[in-house]
C-alpha cells in the first residue's frame, strides 16, 4: 500500500501543493491529511497511520518537515518504521529514502579474509554512521526552521511594539474590546504555534474564551505579527 501523508500546521494554510507534488509522483497514493502542528507526536491521522501500515507499505511525504519538526522525535520515528519495513520517501529530500539509507547500510568494502579486513571493517561502520548522520541533519534542519520561525515573530512584535503599536490594535480601529490584548499576550506566551507548548484547545481552556473568539484573535496575531 502506497499512503501519501500531508500535513499543514494552520488551519488556514493550504494543504493542495502536498497534495498535488505526491500525486505527481505517485499517482495511485491513498492521501491522509490533516491541520495539525509539527511540534509534536500527537496527530491523530498519523498516528493511525502509523499503527496500521505493515512491511512493505510505503509513506510518501512531500518533505521531511511534514513527517515531524523535532529532529529527536522524527529521527527516532523514522528507524522504528524502517526495522518494521516500511518504505519512507520524502521528495524534497530523496538522500534520506529509507531506499537510499538501506544501501548505505550495506558493506562498502568487501572482505577479503586477509589482515586489512580490519581496516575495511572500519571503513564500512563509518559509511553506516555517516548515512544516519545525514537523517539526523535532515530532521534537525526542519526543526530550526520552525525556532527560526517563532524567533522572527518575537522579533517582529517586538519592533511593533517600539514603534508603539499594541497587540489587538489594528489600523483605523481605535476602540478595542478590553479582552481582547490581554488574550492575545497569552495566545503568543502559551500556544504551541508562536512561543508556547499548548494545543489550541488547551489554550482556550486556560484563557477562558470561546472557540470563534479564540481563532479570530489567532488569526488577528498572524496577520499583524508574521513575517
């Protein structure tokens, strides 16, 4: 079974592109979706899927990013899919195919029963640790992409703030409702998709605002703020 896994961090972004490069290439995939955020191992469509795929199945991911943005998580993933037999194909970066892992993982050097078979044992082990050092950087780099993210939003409303702009403010509207600054500083401080560790709906939870209000000062802070 060949799946196709597409994944957006907002609810808002466009999950067609994912869509359209897998079915490019693999035009028979079963397509699984879902907004979801990166930062961690809980999405609930790929969670499933990665309970129910079998040796031989393959997962077509139209990046690394999409498969997990925290490199220990996504690394560790990865080669537990691998010793199961599930193909992993990531099109953005091929070098990192399981495919592609796997032959490195066999023995480059040839062992001729002489004493320099110690040398090319060595030689062999180093192209296997090379190989996996590759993957690790793959999901290291997706990672910092998210940090270099969330780090040029802080910056950005930082500058917003100099030039005397507050959170909640948007231009030619001078009345605002008095909840709605302080809910957008804990919606920044605490939700996973700008500087914080929580769901969506855990930050509601904490907030103690509905769902339309919530996404609606959610979207007002992107708007304003990312850059």
């Amino acid at each position: 079974m060949i799946y196709g896994y597409c994944r957006i961090s907002r609810k808002e972004q466009s999950i067609d592109r994912q869509i359209r490069n897998i079915e490019k290439e693999y035009p028979g995939a079963h397509i699984v979706q879902e907004a979801f955020t990166g930062t961690k191992m809980d999405r609930p469509e790929w969670n499933k899927l990665q309970a129910k795929v079998k040796h031989g199945d393959s997962i077509i991911f139209d990046s690394v990013s999409r498969m997990s943005r925290s490199s220990d998580e996504g690394i560790e993933t990865y080669f537990e899919l691998y010793e199961r037999g599930v193909q992993l194909i990531f099109l953005k970066e091929h070098y990192i195919d399981t495919a592609v892992y796997s032959e490195n993982m066999r023995d480059k050097i040839e062992l001729q029963g002489i004493d320099e078979d110690e040398i090319f044992k060595g030689l062999n082990n180093y192209f296997r640790k090379l190989a996996a050092k590759q993957i690790r950087i793959a999901f290291e780099q997706a990672e910092k992409e998210v940090q270099d993210l969330h780090q040029r939003t802080k910056e950005g409303i930082e500058t917003a703030r100099l030039n005397g702009k507050q959170i909640g403010q948007r231009p030619g509207n001078k009345l605002n409702v008095k909840k709605e600054p302080p809910a957008k500083e804990k919606i920044l401080k605490y939700n996973r998709d700008f500087n914080g560790s929580l769901s969506d709906i855990e930050c509601m939870k904490l907030i103690g605002i509905s769902r339309n209000t919530y996404y609606k000062y959610k979207r007002g802070i992107k708007e304003e703020f990312y850059c």
